[in-house]
C-alpha cells in the first residue's frame, strides 16, 4: 500500500533581506549559476516524497521571482504580508495537503536525509523540526562580556519545519495578531502542539550576511576553472536618429547599421561570454539572415549567451568593455551603460567595466565613419577534465 496523505513544501520567500546588501533580496541572489530560492525549490521537488511546492513572495517581487525560477513549473507564487507569520498563514491557505513543509528560502542547499528524518518524526506526532547542538560559549552581552549562558539542552532551530497542516493553521489562529513568532514551532508550542526534534544538518545554515554567501559558494561550489572570452564587433553609421550603445539609447545625429539594434558594444561582449564557453559566436546563435532577428533588441542575445554560461554551472565574475569611436561620447553614458549592464548579466555593478577610446583619428573610427567595441569576460566553469 502507498501512502495516502499528501505533502506539500511551503517555501517563504517574502523577505527583503536587506541584512544581506546586494541589489536584490538575498533569495534572489546567485550562487552557483542559479537563485537561492531555485536551490531551495530543487531540493524539496526532487524529493520523491514531496507532491507540490508552493512558494511565497513579496507584494512587488513578481519579475524578479519569474527571473528566479526559470522554467520550472510551479503554482503560481501567493503574495505574502507585512510579516513572516502572514506570509506562513497566506501559504498554508494556498496548500492543500495533509502535511506541510514550512522553509526559508534563506537556507538554501537542503539534503533529502534532513527531510527523510522530519517525515519519519511525523508519523509519532504533529510537528517536527531539525536542529543542532550549540558548539561555541553562550554569554549575555550588552557593550561587555556578560554571564555565560549554560549550553546544556540549547540548540539552533533550523528549517524546514514538518507540521500536519490543520494544526499548524489552527495555531497560526490563535497566535496574538500583535505579536510576532520566530518560527513557526514557537507558535505551534504555544498552541500545546508537542515538537519533535531530529538531527539538522550543517548545510542548513541561513544566508544573512554578505559573508554567508561566499562561505556557502565554497561549501556547495565543484572545483572551478576560470575561463576568458573576446569578442570584437564593428558597425558603420547610419541615417537615424537612434543610437543603441550599451544597453542604452543614446541620443546621436546618427544611428548604427545592423540587422538587430546594432549595439555594438553587447555584440562584443556576447561574443566574451560565448568565447569563454567555446560555443560559437553571435551569429551562430542569432544568424542575419533569420528575418526574426531584424531590428532585434540586443540586449536579448546577451541575456542568451548569459543563460548559457549559468546553465553550464558558470559564474560570471567580471566582463570588460571598450568602446572605440571619435562620437558620440561615452563618459556622460558610462553609468547607466555599466547598470544596464550588470543588470542583464545579474552580477554587481563592481563586476562590470565600461572604458572608450579613440584611434586619434585614425581608421574608419576616426572618419567617424562607426564604432566599434572589444570586450573580455572571466567566468568560472566546473572543472570536467
């Protein structure tokens, strides 16, 4: 006989973690060539035992939670609230199942025995919640060092908690609407709910600070290799008045001659990042001669080449720009350029360089005669050899 009662992970992503800094909320962040919130959704999904995930995000995070996930296929997020326990009551609503897992998207790199030892808890009660034992001296302190709290019987919560879902909804109804719970075992407790512990596991440690993340980038990371990427593209003036450079319009006498948008700066740099992963160029991948590229968005391709480089494991650590050309001029768009940039690739502007040249009036450049753009992109691949 199979198992009769359904399980549902509820994964709450509502936070704006702003402890974390970054331009994104941490469960948005990178690691690894995906989301935060993409490795706490893998893990629960691909636990045979697990029947759905359903994931909570902020009233404004919907773009950015799309961006998240990909192509998974997933309910449609619920929108959480002011707090995490609304955010918890919104999700649980939304859940119809028996059991439910209750996660912070902040704890990423979940290992299937934590959940295996939670659902084996369950079959004796109602709740369950791993934990571990505390290592280092616990002290009170306010400026100075204070009296040692004893360690004996104290232990760090983590999640995902287990609960079966009518009684941990009951005793989200009777919590204090005034009140604010830690976790949700601190409200099934109030509520006399019994909370078993098991075992939790090192990897269960949450994402808050800057620190954090690259601590769990080593943790989790394979041996990477760094790998470099040129590209180099040209383009000739033309009659218009719209100028692509950079991810930006510029405004210019004069436009750029090319069957997409011409922007012939993130035509090099697409070229960077296929270079650094040996696949092809931008023709390969987005021939002129396909009428559905005509009068393209540039920025398009570069996302692509970005995909690409994440969808190997990549990282992409810094890319390098140079714009060679007599006008318009570069300095004045060097800030948004560099934003637009790192916007598209999802790296930090610090990972993002934009410089301009001229040929002293040399060349077809220097007839201002077009542009043209070298770039340099360093990632980081798994090492297959």
């Amino acid at each position: 006989m199979g198992r009769t009662k359904t399980i549902a992970a509820l994964i709450v992503a509502a936070g704006r973690g702003e402890r974390a800094g970054g331009s994104v909320p941490k469960q948005y962040a990178v690691i690894a060539g995906k989301s935060v919130l993409a490795h706490a959704i893998d893990a629960l999904a691909s636990h045979p035992a697990i029947d759905a995930v359903q994931v909570v995000i902020g009233a404004d995070q919907d773009a950015l939670y799309r961006g998240a996930i990909g192509d998974r296929k997933l309910p449609e997020p619920v929108t959480g609230g002011a707090s995490r326990r609304e955010s918890v009551m919104a999700g649980l609503a939304a859940c119809d199942a028996d059991i439910v897992l209750i996660h912070d998207a902040a704890r990423p790199f979940l290992p299937a025995a934590v959940i295996d030892r939670l659902l084996d808890a369950l079959k004796a009660g109602e709740a369950a919640v791993p934990v571990l034992p505390v290592a280092d001296t616990l002290a009170r302190a306010e400026g100075v060092l204070g009296d040692i709290v004893p360690r004996a019987g104290v232990v760090r919560v983590q999640t995902p908690q287990i609960f079966r879902r009518e009684a941990i909804l009951a005793a989200h109804a009777a919590w204090p609407t005034d009140s604010e719970a830690t976790d949700d075992a601190q409200v099934a407790r109030a509520a006399g709910i019994a909370v078993a512990t098991v075992a939790g596991d090192i990897m269960l440690e949450k994402l808050t600070h800057p620190g954090d993340f690259a601590a769990a980038t080593a943790r989790i990371a394979p041996a990477l290799v760094s790998r470099t990427g040129m590209g180099f593209d040209v383009h000739a003036f033309a009659d218009g008045d719209r100028l692509w450079l950079g991810g930006i319009e510029i405004p210019h006498h004069r436009g750029l001659a090319g069957h997409s948008d011409a922007d012939v700066a993130l035509h090099a740099l697409t070229d960077a990042l296929l270079g650094a992963i040996g696949d092809g160029d931008i023709g390969t991948h987005f021939p002129p001669s396909d009428p559905q590229w005509r009068g393209a968005a540039s920025s398009r391709f570069l996302e692509h080449a970005c995909d690409l480089v994440r969808a190997q494991g990549g990282i992409i650590d810094h890319v390098d720009v140079t714009i060679i050309c007599e006008a318009p001029k570069v300095g004045p768009h060097r800030a948004p350029m560099r934003a637009r940039i790192a916007q598209l690739l999802g790296v930090s502007e610090t990972c993002v360089s934009i410089k301009a040249t001229t040929t002293e009036k040399l060349g077809f450049t220097g007839r201002s005669e077009g542009i043209a753009a070298q770039a340099i992109a360093t990632i980081r691949l798994p090492d297959i050899i």
